[in-house]
C-alpha cells in the first residue's frame, strides 16, 4: 500500500523500483485496489495474472507484486531496456486526499537512445498509510512532436457530446458516450467499472436524469494515437468538481473510458 509522504514521492518512486526490478518496492508504490486503463486496443499475452481481473484491476498489493514477478521484466529487456525515465509531473488537480498528476515516461537502452516514450495521467490518493498511485490513464500511443490535433479535437468532442446529454437529462444517450468496460475512480479507495450501458444506469441513472444547466472549462493534457487525457473544471447546478478523463477511440467512434473525479 501506498506510504509515501506526498503525491510525488509516490510518483518517483514508482519508476525507482521499476528500474531496480523490484516486485514488492513497485507494488508498494499504489494504492488499492489500484487500476491502469489504456487508450491502446488491449493486446493478449501470456503473462497476464490470475490475480488480476477481467476489468484491469489489482486488488491488493500482493496480487501486484505477484504479477511482476511473475511477468518479470524480460519482455522489456528484449527491445534493449535498461531503465525508464520518468517525466516531471504537473499537478493538474489536488485536494487533501487526491491529485491528478500530468506525467509519463521514456525507456532508454544502453546507448540512452529512445525505445518507447508515454504520457499518462496519475490518479494519487492518500491513505492512513500514505500517498500511492490508485490509477493509471495511459494515452499508449504517444509521439512526442507528433501532429495530434485530428485526435485532440475528436475527443473534445466526446467530452461535449457528454456535456450536452448530460444537461439535458438524457440518460439514454449519455450512456452511449462511453465506452464499456468503464473504469471511475472517486474518492480514495473506491475505483469501479461499469461492464455495461445498464449496470451504468443502475449506478448512476437517477443522478444522470436530472436536467441541470452545466459550466465547464477543459485543457488537452496528452494526444495519442488512439487516446487523449482531458482535464475538466465543471459546475452542474450548484454542484462544481474536478474531473479527469481517458478519451479512446475504438472502431472510429471516440469515447469516454475512464474518469477520476476530485470533489
């Protein structure tokens, strides 16, 4: 569990036990149950953990640490992986007990040449423990200097779409702006996914079905391929919060696949 004494000592930490190729200190660096979402189409291997469930989330620490020591880190040491480097994160949104932090990653070889760089919005929480990584926005398809304006208005797009059912107590086609299985992260410790439109509406339909006017402002954190992270401001009757989304396309169609709000 997450024990780290802010935000971003956790952040740090989390690429210093990467590096050292260390299960237990990595799983030390999140809180759980703790979830990392992708904007990337998922990709079957073998090296996926039982203890991880069908909706990407890891229960416990030590279902964590069973996972990377199980995977290991051979399959990054086969691109010629000697060590990732972590960005300087931003904090976007912060409240006493959970941050959004802008941030991401490079892997180096030897030479320090590029393999792969990312960028990825970190859901922080604070625990009676400390502070750890509750979860991971992953946009997987970064370029940095790339052209992703196509993309970046795509989902700005889906975000609006989103705004727009959601003033107007539209619960049938809000429900249609996200993507499914949908992953929410509220307050510390409460991460869900919604399999389904129905289990959606279950959960939150009565709440979606008020008709209530809405203010909002949004920045583009990161563009990718097929994924976008967007920071929102937003005021809906008398009620304001903060909230962070993974925008994803899949099949051409851009929505919504996860969403961490601040209150």
């Amino acid at each position: 569990m997450g024990n780290h004494a802010t935000p971003t000592a956790a952040y740090w930490a989390f690429f210093e036990h990467f590096n050292a190729q260390d299960p237990h200190g990595w799983a030390g660096a999140m809180s759980y149950p703790h979830v990392r979402v992708s904007a990337a189409p998922a990709q079957v291997r073998n090296d996926q953990p039982g203890a991880r469930t069908a909706s990407g989330v890891y229960p416990s620490e030590a279902d964590y640490a069973a996972m990377a020591a199980e995977a290991g880190w051979r399959r990054f040491e086969a691109t010629g992986w000697v060590r990732t480097q972590g960005i300087t994160p931003r904090v976007v949104h912060s409240s006493a007990d959970k941050v959004h932090l802008a941030g991401g990653w490079t892997r180096h070889r030897a030479d320090d040449s590029e393999i792969i760089t990312n960028r990825v919005l970190y859901v922080m929480t604070r625990t009676a423990e400390g502070w750890g990584i509750q979860a991971r926005f992953g946009v997987d398809g970064f370029n940095r200097g790339a052209e992703r304006s196509k993309e970046s208005e795509a989902a700005l797009a889906a975000l609006a779409r989103l705004m727009q059912t959601l003033e107007a107590g539209d619960v049938d086609n809000w429900l249609n702006c996200f993507h499914y299985p949908l992953t929410l992260v509220g307050a510390p410790g409460d991460v869900n996914t919604m399999n389904d439109a129905e289990e959606m509406r279950a959960a939150f339909g009565d709440w979606a079905g008020q008709a209530l006017p809405i203010n909002y402002t949004v920045d583009v954190l990161a563009a990718g391929v097929s994924g976008v992270t967007l920071a929102q401001s937003i005021t809906r009757g008398d009620d304001s919060f903060r909230q962070a989304f993974l925008v994803a396309d899949r099949d051409g169609e851009w929505k919504i696949l996860a969403v961490s709000a601040i209150r």
